[in-house]
C-alpha cells in the first residue's frame, strides 16, 4: 500500500504510520477522525490556484454528470459513479434536474450521492439544473440547502454563476460579486 500523505485517507485506504487505515485523517503518520492541525475544513482558493484542505495544489481531472436525465449506469448511479472513479477522475460537476421527478429531485437523494462521492474521494462540483437557476441565490440561503453543503464542505464547490447568458464583464463580476455576498452571509463557506 502506499504512504498515506497527512489529509483526508482515500476510500481505497492507505498506510498511515504503522498500519493500512481506510477512513479518517492521517496526521504525521496517526489515524485520527478530526482533520489534521493547520488544515481547513474546506478546499480554498489561493490567487488562481485551487488548494486541497491540506494546503496543497488541486488540479481537478473530472467529468459532468447530469442526474435524473436516464443517464445512469445499468440503472444505476452507484454504478455509474465507480465508472468514473475507475476512469481516474478526482472529481465530478453534478448537475441535478431539480424538476425531474426521479430519480434525484430531492435533497435528500442529493444528500445521499454527495455521501456516496465524496466517500470516494471525489471533489464535487454542484451545478443546479432545472427551475433553480431562475434564482440560485434564492436557492443556495435556503436553510436546508445551507445545511446540506455545510455537511458536504469539506470536497464541495458550488457552482452559483452556472453558464450564464450575461455578456459584459462589468455586468458579469457585479453579479457574482453580489451573488457571493448573500451567499456567504448565509453560512457557505466553500469555492464557488
């Protein structure tokens, strides 16, 4: 097995001072449940670069997935989810069809595959999809979602400009810039 490197122990388990562990944090070769001292409770963003919570360089090699679009594997978004992890990505943009009534309409559901990836190991990268985008301050202060990304912060980037139709710069920054602020007074904390 491979040394662990102090961060976040990968699914697959790694070794961390004397023994394999597969879950946790490996901190100067320790096993332990909290992250490691001088580590951050969600990825970060340094100039242009992205950084893990362990203050190191993240270079996101991912694909998007569109949730409730029939585009599961075999029937299956479990399935579909170890065909990308077996492709090599570290992460994954999920977009789910907030307007679909299956498979992944719910929060709860949402709830459960963010579990399911970030499990993994897998940065994700929410995008909302259906009628949300109207309005996705709207949608990101609302409390349960607020909660929601919190439980998830640690491997989350919330996507809250989307592929807008916005076509002047000036226009473009004054809206994120606003976007973020009433999204940050609501508690979120994570990259957007």
């Amino acid at each position: 097995p491979v040394e662990c490197s102090n961060g976040a122990i990968p699914v697959g388990g790694c070794l961390c001072g004397d023994a394999v562990e597969t879950s946790g944090f490996c901190c100067d070769g320790v096993q332990q449940d909290a992250p490691c001292a001088g580590t951050s409770e969600t990825l970060q963003v340094q100039g242009r670069f992205l950084l893990d919570t362990c203050g190191n360089r993240l270079v996101i090699r991912g694909l998007e997935q569109g949730l409730g679009y029939g585009m599961e594997v075999n029937g299956s978004l479990s399935g579909l989810l170890d065909q990308i992890i077996a492709s090599g990505a570290n992460a994954v943009r999920v977009l789910p069809n907030m307007d679909a009534n299956q498979p992944y309409p719910t929060l709860e559901a949402i709830d459960d595959l963010l579990d399911e990836i970030t499990a993994a190991g897998l940065v994700v990268y929410w995008s909302l999809s259906g009628s949300p985008t109207s309005d996705p301050v709207a949608f990101w202060t609302r409390s349960d979602v607020v909660e929601l990304v919190q439980r998830h912060r640690k491997w989350l980037i919330a996507d809250i400009m989307q592929e807008t139709d916005i076509q002047d710069h000036a226009t473009w920054r004054d809206t994120a810039i606003a976007r973020i602020e009433s999204i940050r007074a609501a508690g979120i904390t994570v990259p957007f």
